[in-house]
C-alpha cells in the first residue's frame, strides 16, 4: 500500500486515518492524540507501581508467606513484566500494530487488577488471620488461595508489558518528524511523558500505599483496577484522531536471520575481499537502499559475515526473490555487530537493578519492623519509603545538570558532560555505597533489637527510626538516574538506525534480567543458610541480612570492574564510521 503524493502540507507520507486513509496533518495525531496516550501511560505506572511496592507486605501480613518467599514473588512479578515488553514489542512491530496492542494488553491488565482486588475481597481466596495470643502457627495460603493470586499477578504483568512496549511509540507516532514544528512537539512529548510516569510513581507510593495499608487493601486495589480501566476508555476515545503506522517487522527477526545464515554456511570460507560479500548495493529493492545506511566492513566477529556468502544457486539477487533466511546483505551483519558489540556493557548493567530490586523486598521489610512515626499520631507506611528512592532521583536529575556537567565538560572536554557509559559506571559505583549503607544500618538495627531484648519477637517494633534506611533508598535513586539515563542513551544512540525498538529492548531486558537475577540468589543463599543460621529468616530480627547485603556490594565490586573493562574495549560507532568518512544522522529520542 502507498500514499499519493501530497498536496501542500496537508497529507502525510507515512501515516493513515483509524478507517486506512492517509492521514491528515490537521485532523489527525498532535497534543489532543498524545494527550489520551498519556493518560493510559499515567494509569499503567500508577497501577503496576500501587500493586509492587507494598506487595511485600501483603504476601507476608495477608498470605503468611516467609521474607524469602515473598520477595522472590514480587522480583518474579517485576522481572514478568519487563521481559514480556520484549514479547509486546515483537508483536506489535510484527502482527498487530501498536494501537491493538495497547487496547488488548491494557485490557488483560485490567483484568488481572480486577481478579487481584475480587481476591481481597472474598475472604476464602485468603488464609484465616494470625492469632499471636493463642501461639499458634499462622496458617500459609493454600495451593487453590495462591493459583488465584498468581493468576491475577501474572495477568497483570503480562498487561504491563504488552502495553509499556507500544506506549511512546505510539505516542511519537503522532507527530510527523519531517516537520519542524511536530519534531519539537514531540520533544515535548518525551518530557511529559517522564513527568507523568514520575507523577503515577508518587501518588503510587504515597497516595495509593496509604490507602493499603489504612483503608484496606480492596480500595487499593480497586483504584488502580478503576485507574486502568479509565486509561483504557480514555485511550480508545481517541481512536478517530490517532494516526497510525505501517508494520516495520521486529529487529529480532534481523538479528536471527543473520546468525541463521551464517550457521547454515558455517563451514563456507570467507573470500579474502569483502567485495564479493553480497550487499545493498547487490539488492534491487530500492526501498531497502534508501531506508539503510550502508555500514563498512569490520573485522570483528568475522563469523557473522558467512551470512553475507552468495552461494551459486542463490541467484545474483536483483530479482527480489532472495531468501533472508539465507543470505543477508553485508550491511544488516554489520549491524547485527553493532548489536553483538554493545553485550559486555550490557550484561554488566543487569546487576545494577538486583540491587534495586532490594528497595522493593526486604528494604520494605527492614522497615516494617522499625519506629516509622512522625509525631505522636502519624505512621509512615512502609512502603512508602520509596518516596525517598524517587526523590533520589529527582533530586540527582538538577544536579547533574546544573553542577556536574559545567564541571565535568571542562575536565574532560566533553560538552555533555560525561559520555554514557561513564554515567552508567557512576550509577554502577553509587549501587555499591547503598549495599554498604544497607548492610551497616542492618546491623545497627539489629543491635538494637538485640539491646531490647526483641530478638524473638518477630512483631515487636525496634526503638530506631526508620529514616536510618533513607540513605540506601537516596544512593539507589541517585545510582538509577545515572545508569537509566545512561543506558537508554548508550543504547539509543549505538543501535543501527533500522533497529530503533532495540534500544528500548536492550535496555527493559537488563531490568527483567536484575529482577531474576534477585529472585536467584535469594533461592540460593535462603537454601544454603536457611536450616541452621539463615540469612533470610522469617523473623529477621533472627536472620543475617546484612550478609545478604554484603554479597550483594562484593558482586557489585566485581561487577564493576568486569564494567571497566567491557568499557575500555568498546569504541563509539560515531568515532567507529568517522574513522571510515561516514557521518551519522541524528537520533530522536526515545523512552520507554
């Protein structure tokens, strides 16, 4: 399908009407469409944030699970979500497109909400209450009470990753980046678009935490079910004014089909001149050529270039009938390197967000055990700690701006202060001081309780205030704003042109990744220290969780310099193709 040519400024090239018409410029896309995307966008994070960041509780008060437990069901929960980002991401550059992917996968959210709040509601779906004054054993969840649980947690996450994949891209889809005037429309867009998910993150563990833990867990719940489904009706009211893309494929299927065809032609040997590897200029399809950037031959992963091997029987490809899966051009395996390149930085940023896992789990617990009043009559709930964990970031954000960068561009002669992967190392080290703050003030803690006489009492409330957790929670905060900021530009600006979805990709897979990575070493350390001297006790005024902490901050370190390493080896593709005479195009922005 093609667009005709258009007349003045009125029709777009590249985009059509909710009826598959071209897309007018004045009644189609603008602020009034991305407002409603907005809108679902600031639902989605109030709601999956409203149910994570007090879930720990709720699993060890409500459900009777143990600390170990529950703290893996909550990073599993976490790390669900973020890895099946990658799932709506393929679905929508490949089948659907990202306007039914959005109305579906909010749906299915609001669906598992619903289930989670009907769950809280019916007593059955929940083990009877503990009664402390008889000593008996609090009666754990059963096998049907926990089906329903997970059903409605994992309908959830696969809502939210559905979802958060296609929302900023569906947003920038309604502005036209040829025009100057909707280039910076959209610019805006970006800014709004981290307002409103900084907004839904702080009614989140403010508001909505408040409500859990005072009015009760099925107004909870309930809002974040009403808010969905409001960001659902909100979204598919704009359905007439939106402006819609072609599918473009995933990169994935890119990234597959080059290492499928090397495979099959492993044991071909590569000519001495690359000239004879089959590339754009080999193809007759001229949309290809205009939409690639023709990339140099390099000799790094020399494997990869097999793929690129035109056999005889292949034809000399200007009929348009080659198969991708095996013979790919020269320029799609030099950008599948550009991919394989950037794999030491990124295995090396997943355990950033192990560490951040921590401010969800057992920093949460940490603090249910802990004097958490202000005043004589307000008590803070624990979960709303956090707030101190986003208000590192907010914090941090001015500062790097208004002080850092000044500095930092002129020690290092660097306009923009520091390069992405050093903002990442910074993010990488500020994760170590808040394992160490963690671990110490964990023993502080624990000397209080043992000072008290509290050890055995694992409901009793430690005479120390909780503010003694603020600093892990702020070092975090401030570590996020440094490494999120620094991957998705580090990924954003070395991923190829034609494999844009990849940077939101790469980047979403560390966070999944550093969730599991938690949910592991929890099962590991509660499994080699649970029977005798646990880590991870139930009651962790018996357990060792500044050990926990200390593992964490010593696989940091080791982390960090496996970091410095991958860094120091890795060239920037702009100075990788200057070195060659080619120039970039710049790179719009993107968020997830």
């Amino acid at each position: 399908m093609s667009l005709p040519i258009t007349q003045g400024d009125k029709i777009l090239q590249d985009a059509w009407d909710y009826k598959g018409r071209p897309a007018e410029r004045s009644r189609t896309g603008g602020w009034l469409s991305a407002a409603m995307i907005l809108g679902v966008e600031a639902c989605e994070r109030l709601t999956t944030l409203g149910i994570a960041v007090n879930l720990v509780t709720y699993l060890t008060a409500t459900m009777h699970l143990g600390n170990a437990s529950a703290a893996n069901t909550v990073t599993n929960f976490l790390g669900t979500s973020f890895m099946l980002c990658l799932l709506g991401g393929f679905v929508a550059d490949t089948f659907l497109g990202r306007y039914l992917t959005i109305a579906i996968f909010a749906t299915v959210q609001a669906t598992g909400v619903t289930i989670l709040t009907i769950s809280t509601i019916i007593p059955s779906l929940r083990p009877p209450k503990c009664a402390p004054e008889t000593g008996a054993l609090c009666a754990p969840a059963s096998g049907m009470q926990l089906l329903v649980l997970y059903l409605a947690l994992y309908m959830t996450a696969l809502g939210t990753g559905g979802l958060k994949s296609s929302v900023s891209g569906f947003g920038s889809d309604q502005f036209d980046e040829s025009n100057k005037d909707e280039r910076n429309q959209m610019t805006n867009f970006f800014n709004w678009f981290f307002f409103l998910i900084s907004i839904g993150s702080l009614a989140a563990v403010t508001i909505l935490v408040y409500i859990q833990d005072n009015l009760g867990r099925q107004w909870g719940y309930g809002i974040c079910a009403c808010a969905i489904v409001a960001g659902l009706v909100l979204f598919l009211s704009g359905t007439r004014k939106y402006r819609f893309k072609k599918l473009v494929g995933s990169p994935l299927t890119q990234i597959a089909t080059v290492f499928v065809a090397a495979w099959k032609k492993r044991n071909l040997e590569l000519p001495a001149d690359t000239s004879f590897l089959f590339d754009i200029d080999d193809a007759e399809a001229e949309e290809q050529k205009k939409k690639k950037l023709k990339l140099p031959h390099s000799k790094q992963f020399r494997f990869l270039d097999r793929a690129a091997i035109k056999e005889p029987q292949m034809g000399n490809g200007t009929n348009g009938a080659v198969n991708k899966w095996q013979l790919s051009t020269l320029t799609d395996v030099e950008e599948v390197k550009l991919v394989v390149r950037m794999l030491p930085t990124w295995a090396t940023t997943i355990l950033f967000w192990t560490v951040y896992a921590q401010m969800t789990t057992f920093s949460v617990s940490q603090a249910t055990t802990m004097d958490r009043h202000i005043g004589k009559s307000f008590e803070i709930p624990p979960a709303s700690l956090t707030v101190f964990f986003v208000g590192g970031i907010l914090l941090t954000v001015p500062i790097y701006d208004r002080i850092i960068v000044p500095i930092a561009a002129k020690i290092l002669k660097n306009p923009q202060g520091l390069t992405p992967l050093q903002r990442i190392g910074v993010g990488l080290v500020l994760s170590i001081l808040a394992m160490v703050a963690a671990a110490l003030t964990e023993i502080k803690r624990l000397h209080v309780a043992r000072s008290h006489g509290l050890t055995d009492n694992p409901n009793a409330v430690i005479p120390l205030g909780v503010f003694w957790l603020v600093p892990q929670f702020l070092l975090v905060g401030a570590g996020e704003a440094f490494t999120y900021i620094g991957q998705l530009d580090f990924f954003l600006r070395e991923c190829p042109k034609g494999m844009k979805t990849m940077s939101t990709g790469l980047f979403l897979s560390t966070l999944s990744l550093g969730f599991f990575l938690s949910s592991l070493l929890v099962s590991i350390v509660h499994k080699m220290t649970g029977n005798k001297k646990p880590w991870l006790a139930d009651n962790l005024n018996q357990g060792k969780l500044y050990n926990f902490y200390w593992l964490l901050a010593i696989l940091s370190v080791l982390n960090l310099g496996f970091y410095l390493l991958g860094a120091k080896w890795y060239v920037y593709k702009d100075k990788r193709l200057a070195d060659d005479g080619i120039e970039l195009e710049d790179t719009g922005p993107v968020c997830h």
